[in-house]
C-alpha cells in the first residue's frame, strides 16, 4: 500500500489550487474578451471572405456577381473548410453566421489559453501574463501597416494567427519539428501572415544558432524545407493568377500607396510611437530580460520583422514591382507590435519585483495602451529616458528624480483630460483622470505591495471597461436594425437568380441576403481582379450619378438597373419621382424594376 507524505500531500495542494486559480483566471480574461467586445459578423472586410464561404456551401448563390466571382481569388483552408463542412451537413446557408459565432467563442478562449502557455514558459510572473492578456482583449491598431491586431471578429488573419503563436510555443518547448510544421500549415489559412511570420522569426533564430556556436539544429534543414514546400505549393495552387502588365498597372494605382505597402503615407505620430516602442522594448530587454534566450529571439524577431518590412516596403516604392506589393510587406509589423508587447509584459513582471519604478512607467504604457491614448507614447518616452539614465549621469544629475518625473507626466495628463481643449480626443478626453489620479498614487509614496497591487488591478480593471465601452458605440455605429430588415426581406421575398442596386454597403448585402448584387466601387478586388475593380469603379460612378445632393433620381436608377438586368434597386433615403415600394424600412425602400426604361429614358453614360 503506498502512503503519501503530508509534504507530499501540502504540494499537491498547492499544485491544485495554482491549476484551478490559472483556469479561472484564463477563464475570466477570456469571458471580458467576449462580453467587452462584441462580434462583428460582417463588418468591413470580414464580410468579404463569407462570400466565398455561402458560394460553396450553395453554388447556385450569386451569379453573374462581379464581386463574388472576382473575390473567388481569395484561397484559404479556413473558408474553404468551412464552406465543405456545411455542404457536406447539408446545412442552410442561414447556419453560417451562428457557425462563425461560436468559432470565434471558441477563438478567443485558445487566444487566451496560448498567449497564458506563452508567458508561463518564460516566466513565473503572473502580472506578465495579466498585462499581455489585458492588452490583447480589444483591437488594436498597428504603428505601421494599415491593420490591427485582436479585432473583435473571425477572420483567416485570426485563424492563423492562433497557429503561429502555438508553433512559438512549440519553439519555446524545444519541439521544433512541430514548430515548422504548424508555421507551415499557417500558410494555407493566411499565407501573408504565415510568411510574415517566418520573415520575421527565422533570421534570428538562425543568427542566435550561429552566434552561440551551435551546431544547426537537426530539424532546422527538414523545417525550412517544409516551409519551404508550403510556401510553394500556395503560389503554385492557391494563389491568385499572376496579373499580366495592364492589371499591375491598374492595382499598383489603386493599391501601390496604402499602408500595407508604403510608408510613405505613414504620419509623424505613427513613426514617433513606432520609434518608442523599439526604443522602450530594447532598453527593456537589456535592463532585465538579457540572459534569456528565448526573450534573445523574440527581441530579433522585432528588429528583423522591421528591417525586412522596412527594406521591402522601400524596394516596393523604388522598383514598382507588383509582387513585391502584393505581399504586404508594411503588415509584418503584426508580429513587430506582438513581439514587442510581449517582451514588454515579461519586463514588466520582472519590474513589479525588481524595479518599481521602471513597474510603474510599463503600467502606465499598457493601461494607456488599451484607452488608446496618445500619452502612452510620452509614458514610453520617460521609460526609455529612466532607463538609459546610467548611461547619461552628467544629464542626469540635472534631470528631476524618476518619481517625480512620472508625477510631472501624471500632472501634465490630468490637466489635459480636464482641460481637453485643442487636443486630440485620446489625449485630452476626461476619462484620463482617474489613471493620472491612480499612477500618481503607485509612487508618491509606493504604496505598501499588497495596496499597489490594487491599485494596479483597479486601473487595468478601469482601462478595460472605457475600452469596452468604446467597442460597444463603434458597434451601435455599425449595426443598422433597418438595414439588416431590408436584408432579410430580400433573402426570403427574391429568388436566387435576382440581383439587386444596394446603394448602402452592398458588400455587406450579399452577405447577409445571399443574392447578387451590382458591384460598387470594392477596392478589395484590386488585389485579385484588377479589371473587375475597374468595372465596379465604373459602375460605381454611375449609380452615384443618380443621386442629387441627399434625394435619389427614381427614373434613372431604374433606368439603370433595367440596362444591368437587375430586378430590384434598394433606394437609402429620400427619392423623387414618387414610386410605391414594395418594402419599406426606416430610410430604406426597396423597388421593383419594370420590364422597360420609365418614360423612354436611357441612363446617362448608357
């Protein structure tokens, strides 16, 4: 009979209360992310994708559709998945919105789960991965690269996203042949994202090897070649056709100067955040992350995604090479921004320990971070000031002391929320008080451990629900009870063959309709079907001709549609002449085309 200890049977207590303390934590992080972030079903370029998604699982859907034919171009294990899966269930194209639902529950809880298995494998500093986990519940936006990170609906960019951060985890373990294999499978539901994240991770890998005088992994040769294979049998299978010389011509003139591609646009402010967040993450790194390896790479994969992001976005300007646009290179700062923040949060649990002012300043950047306010970036400033300082000491005898310095910062951003005048909303909006109010406390004086920790909780905690806040109004903004009506009406009283003239977010309407409609002016096709986005910019131009300041020109509209063969014109707001709708919701009337042009007209442009 074996017997247990009572040391023995203390330890597994104590093993069992940290698991259960560690699953409700995770638990409740993920549950703000649900409650405090509302789905987007199909709002921006969400709805895009689904297309393709509703086309599988009914192909009668859409004909003759300029969008979903174009868009067809869009390859992705993911959609393509999901699309199969329904088919083969025989399920109504009705199920895909609640299926999209529950994926992105699911979506959510493994994001929390794998940024937790993340942390916990590099550091025992429960307050690293409260900070990380904080940071991630809402979108945010990118210094560089025109896209966000943990937007609020489910995309391919989430999907694989969730890979890279388990094929990390799996490089953290020294499980590197599965490491390969998950980066690479990342390809096949987001290839951008998945060579963007090789760009920016395998360099210094590699160079880390070289400079500790390792020999090359074994599995090193066998991943790259997988990486490798991957990468080309998406190019050689799923990606779009190649363009021919008048259709680069047209997406570089369309696409050439967006974010995603030149930083040439890019404003003062977003360089000056950019140039903070490396300065803050390298200082981070060399005051208390140093002697860790795994902190090594993560610290190369920051400067390596930049440098390549950088260098391609430069070769893409200067040689106007089309496939050097199309692959995005400004968004390998995805992973610069992840990187970075990370190391930032490890920084910080070792701060919260070790340093508490250096604590405090991190604080004060990730909780400004998540109100997405502008003085996160003067927090990072002070921080990459306090920590330089050692190395600055004639400058620092004349500089003020570091606590008094963040009261100073703390000062200058409570008079702002109060004053706000003059100011950009982020920067002097009222709700900045509390923070200016909570930071103040945390280092005049330091407060006792257990009292700096609520304190600290209580401003994440206060962050967290302004932030949610601001999700739900830009939800309000963009869910349309009307419109979704006008929808739903057409999906139930039109057969699949009819098309419609959306004059409200048409993209939106094949989604949530299931029928065709004639295209607007979707610049999402100059990445696949540049000819096709010519035409929906034409046919664009011309709905828009029957429009007279806010009211709409009946006849011509009809006129219009009766040319393009479509058997319905969905009018947003006031019209003239008087017709009779057949169905009416809020400012939005839907009409039946007649057979002939009303009174003999022909459509300008016709």
């Amino acid at each position: 009979m074996i017997t247990t200890t009572p040391s023995e049977k203390l330890a597994t207590s104590r093993w069992l209360n940290a698991r259960r303390l560690t699953i409700l934590g995770v638990a409740v992080l993920a549950a703000i992310a649900l409650v405090g972030n509302p789905f987007f079903y199909d709002a921006g370029n969400s709805g895009r994708y689904l297309i393709g998604v509703l086309r599988i699982v009914d192909p009668e859907l859409f004909p003759n559709d300029l969008v979903a034919d174009g868009l067809s171009g869009f390859e992705s294990i993911f959609y393509n998945g999901l699309g199969l899966l329904l088919r083969a269930f025989g399920a109504a194209p009705e199920l895909l919105e609640p299926l999209m639902f529950w994926l992105y529950v699911v979506a959510r809880i493994l994001l929390f789960v794998l940024l937790f298995l993340l942390v916990r494998t590099l550091t025992a500093e429960w307050w690293a991965f409260l900070l990380l986990a904080a940071w991630a519940i809402h979108a945010k936006a990118l210094p560089l690269g025109g896209t966000q990170l943990f937007a609020n609906t489910l995309r391919h960019t989430e999907m694989a996203f969730l890979f890279e951060l388990a094929a990390l985890y799996c490089l953290f373990r020294q499980r590197q042949l599965l490491f390969w294999l998950l980066a690479s499978l990342a390809i096949f539901v987001h290839a951008l994202l998945g060579l963007h994240f090789f760009l920016s991770i395998v360099p210094p890998l590699l160079l880390l090897s070289f400079l500790a005088g390792r020999k090359i992994d074994r599995t090193t040769i066998p991943g790259l070649a997988i990486a490798g294979a991957a990468v080309l049998l998406y190019y050689g299978v799923m990606a779009p056709q190649p363009f021919s010389a008048e259709e680069a011509r047209i997406f570089l003139s369309a696409k050439g100067e967006i974010g995603h591609i030149s930083f040439l646009g890019t404003t003062p402010y977003r360089w000056l955040e950019l140039t903070t967040l490396l300065g803050l993450t390298t200082l981070a790194y060399w005051r208390l992350l140093k002697p860790d390896r795994h902190s090594a790479l993560l610290l190369g994969g920051v400067f390596s995604g930049a440098l390549v992001a950088i260098a391609f976005s430069a070769l893409a300007i200067v040689t106007g090479h089309p496939l050097l646009a199309l692959v995005q290179p400004l968004r390998i700062f995805l992973w610069v921004t992840f990187f970075a923040h990370f190391l930032l949060a490890l920084a910080a649990g070792r701060a919260w320990r070790d340093s508490p002012v250096l604590s405090v300043i991190l604080l004060a950047f990730f909780a400004l971070s998540i109100l997405d306010s502008y003085w996160r970036v003067a927090f990072a400033g002070l921080g990459i000031l306090y920590m330089a300082l050692p190395g600055l000491r004639p400058l620092a005898t004349h500089l003020p002391p570091p606590r008094l310095a963040i009261g100073f910062f703390c000062g200058g951003m409570a008079a702002a929320a109060i004053l706000g005048r003059g100011l950009p909303e982020n920067a002097g909006t009222p709700i900045l008080v509390a923070p200016a109010v909570a930071l103040t406390l945390l280092v005049v004086p330091f407060p006792a451990r257990s009292h700096r920790w609520l304190l600290a909780g209580a401003l994440l905690a206060y962050s967290l629900v302004f932030a949610s806040t601001a999700a739900y109004a830009q939800y309000a903004a963009l869910n349309n009870p009307d419109w979704d009506a006008v929808c739903r009406w057409a999906q139930i009283n039109s057969d699949k063959d009819d098309a419609f003239i959306a004059t409200y977010t048409a993209e939106e309407f094949r989604v949530r309709s299931f029928r065709t409609a004639a295209s607007h002016n979707y610049s999402a096709l100059a990445w696949v079907d540049p000819r096709a986005f010519t035409t929906g910019q034409e046919q664009a131009t011309r709905i828009q001709q029957g429009r007279d300041g806010d009211v709409w020109d009946t006849t011509y509209l009809l006129s219009l549609a009766q040319e393009w063969g479509v058997e319905y014109v969905i009018l947003d707001g006031p019209y003239e002449p008087a017709v009779e709708p057949i169905f009416q919701a809020g400012r939005f009337s839907v009409i039946v085309v007649p057979s002939e042009p009303p009174g003999g007209l022909e459509p300008p442009g016709g």
